[in-house]
C-alpha cells in the first residue's frame, strides 16, 4: 500500500509528543532529580533499573494483546487510542514532581509512563510496519515519523532549559510534561481519525508460546535486535552522560542546552541523508557504514581539554547527522524481519515484535543509567553542580562517555554489515505472504 504525504504526515504526528517520552527521558529526568532534587546519583540509577525490569514483564503482555485484540474499530488504533491518556497523565506526574518527591515517586511515575509510553508506541509501530509493504517505501514512513520524533525531541531540550530547569516545583520539565500530555492526546485522536486501520494478512492465529517460538526462531531479527540493542546501549551511555560531560569535563555548562540542540538538529539533516544512502547501498549496509563513521569522530572527544567550544560542537553537528541513521533505518529493517516471520508463521503479529524491539530500546537506555551511574559513583564522581572532582573521576567520566558507546557500536557493525534481508529477499517475502 502506497500512502500520500498527508496521511504520511498524519501518521507521524503523535512521533513528536512521544520524542519527550524516549531518549531525552533518559538525559534530562535522571539529572534533574538528582541535580535539582538531590536524590543520591547511585538510587536514581537502580530506580530506572527498577523500572526497566518491569518492562520485562509488560511489554511481551502489550505485544501479544496489541496482535489479538481485534474489535471492528481496528486492532491497531483502539489500543494506541484507550493508551493515550495513560501516557499522558504519567508524564506529568514524572516531569512535574511534587514537594518532597524521592526515589519512590520517580520509580512509581516511571513505572507508569514506561507502561503507558509501550501501550501507545507497540500499536502504533505496528500500525506503520503493516501500513507500506516496500522495501523502500518503510523507509520514507519511518523517515517521517524519526523526523518528527526529532523535532519533538529538540522541543523537549528547548522548553526546560529555556524556562528554568534547574529549579524546584514548576520548572520547564514541568512545562515539558504539560506539552507533551496536551500533544499526545491531540495528535493522538488526529491521527486515529486520518490514518485508517492496515490491512491483516494473518491466515492463522498461534497460541503465546507458539508465537514465541517462532519468534525465538528467526534468525535476521535475533540478529537485528542484538545490533541494535548494542547500538542503543552505546547512544544511550552518552545521552546519560552528555549535560555531566560537558559541565564537569569540559567546563561549559551554560552551552549544555544548545549542544544538545545542535545534535538533535543535525539528526533531522541527517534522517533524509540515511534514506538517500538506503537506496544507493541497501539499509543495513547504510546504517553500518554510518556506525562506523560515529565511532570514528566520537573516539575523540575524550580528549578534548576543559573549554573546548567548537571542537565539541563540530563532534556534536556529525553524530548527530550519524544519528539520523540509527533513527531511520532499525526500525524499517525491524518490519522487513517481521515479514520473515509472518511467511513462516502464517501470523502476523507486528504487535509482538515491536514489543521486543521497545524493550530492547528501553533496556539499552536504562542500562545506560543502571550501569555508568554506580560506576560513576565507584570512581568518586560526583554530580552536583558545583562539587569538586579529581583526574581519575574525570577520566573516568570521559571514557565511559565516548570510548565503551565506541567498543560497543563495533560489535552491532560486525553483526549488521552481511545482514541477509535485502531487497530482493524481502520482495521474496511479500510474495509469499500474498500466496
């Protein structure tokens, strides 16, 4: 099915409100409650730990329902459009802590965003994976959506920095949280009544343990989603640790906001770019190639000195284009595995595999915190704002900030440059699935 760009665009609306609930979760929420709310830097990070493995839990549960709850409204857009609420309250609650919040308010709320976040988005991911059934065409959907996805990223770094986000009770993360409940239940409903239900090309439903074993045996996901859960765990390692490192290694925390808008906006250069190198060099040789290149240029920024503006800012402007890549390609190559599964299976169940994939997504980012943070804390570092800290916690700081993202990003290359799903063998799929 071929789609227009209004649909397109209607589809990928609600990618913006949700950008606040993904990746700038994990860089802003963390320092916020530990910087401005003073939560010990080791408990925030066993908290996000804490909720991650609830995740465990849940998200297999979300996928499998999101496949077998199949009302006349559509089994796609009624469990994105009953989920929007949930989201919706939960993110305000995180972002807006009341008096007195601790480590059990962040957990709780994080519990419940992470929760309503995996209700709307497994739906939803799912609802575009079935939508195109092109090699190419997956690519300018998830194109449209990661583009939006980055632009309601750089709304959630602009708003708490511009309004205030170093300051108790009503802050700009509080502001965030206000704007992105009210987006993700406009451009919710918006897109439920522009984008129609995709069509259901199962020919047999299988029970739970049937359709994990099936799962289990596909052999290009497994091998996609440990690439990209290696990937994230690598970008997500910097996004924890990218407003310590530039304040405390590098000495410039007043440019923490607009470094990371210059990252975030390199990465809407950089989604296009990534589409244009699918079609010269097939998506997942693209996407290596560009992992390659990230671990080249951000090899060195450990080795920057303190006051280093514009080398760091040269080093942000490329990953961040690179970045565009990661956004862009996983998730087209995700509904190209998808289709070797259904031509098995006879099932398709895009719900239970977006699940997977959003737990592997939530796992990277949350190791990112449950991990380098109690390292971080095992080499005396500490994060408040005005602290004092040696060479080696500095070090220390800078080499797990560039240097493991680096060892990690190799591994996903070496499991992703032969990737046996191209062109031709997707089309391959299709046909077996229309027989």
């Amino acid at each position: 099915m071929q789609i227009s760009r209004r649909m397109l665009f209607a589809y990928a609306l609600p990618a913006a409100p949700l950008a606040a609930l993904g990746l700038p979760l994990y860089s802003l929420v963390p320092t916020y409650y530990t910087e401005t709310l003073g939560l010990p830097i080791a408990s925030v990070g066993w908290a996000v730990l804490l909720v991650r493995l609830f995740d465990a839990v849940t998200d297999p549960l979300a996928g499998y329902a999101a496949d077998r709850i199949n009302p006349g409204f559509g089994r796609r857009r009624l469990l994105f459009l009953l989920s929007l609420p949930i989201a919706a309250l939960s993110a305000l609650m995180l972002y807006w802590p009341a008096d007195g919040a601790g480590v059990a308010w962040l957990t709780v709320w994080g519990i419940l965003t992470s929760l309503g976040f995996t209700l709307v988005v497994v739906p939803y991911s799912a609802w575009g994976a079935e939508l195109v059934n092109d090699y190419h065409g997956r690519t300018r959907l998830t194109s449209a959506r990661e583009g939006l996805t980055l632009v309601g990223t750089l709304i959630a770094i602009v708003l708490p920095f511009a309004i205030g986000f170093e300051q108790k009770g009503f802050s700009g993360l509080a502001v965030l949280g206000i704007a992105v409940a009210a987006m993700l239940l406009l451009f919710g409903s918006l897109t439920v009544w522009l984008v129609p239900e995709p069509v259901d090309t199962t020919k047999r439903r299988l029970p739970l343990l049937q359709s994990l074993s099936f799962l289990g045996a596909n052999r290009p996901f497994l091998r996609l989603i440990a690439a990209f859960f290696l990937n994230g765990l690598a970008n997500g390692i910097p996004a924890t640790l990218f407003l310590y490192f530039v304040s405390a290694r590098l000495l410039l925390p007043e440019l923490r906001g607009p470094l990371l808008f210059l990252y975030f906006l390199s990465a809407i250069v950089g989604v296009p770019l990534a589409a244009l190198a699918a079609r010269k060099l097939g998506k997942h040789r693209a996407w290596s190639v560009a992992m390659i290149a990230a671990c080249a240029i951000f090899s060195m920024a450990p080795f920057l000195s303190p006051g280093a503006a514009v080398p760091f800012a040269l080093i942000c402007a490329a990953t961040g284009l690179l970045l565009g890549f990661d956004l862009a390609l996983p998730p087209s190559i995700q509904a190209d595995v998808i289709d070797a599964d259904t031509a098995a299976s006879g099932d398709q169940r895009s719900g239970l595999y977006f699940a997977a994939w959003g737990l592997a997504t939530k796992l990277s980012l949350a190791a990112g915190v449950g991990i380098v943070f109690p390292l971080l804390g095992s080499f005396g570092f500490n994060p408040f704002p005005d602290a004092h800290n040696d060479e080696t916690a500095l070090f220390a700081l800078a080499a797990i900030y560039a240097w493991v993202p680096v060892a990690l990003k190799l591994a996903a290359i070496a499991l992703m440059w032969n990737f046996p799903l191209d062109r031709t063998a997707q089309n391959e799929l299709q046909d077996r699935i229309r027989q």
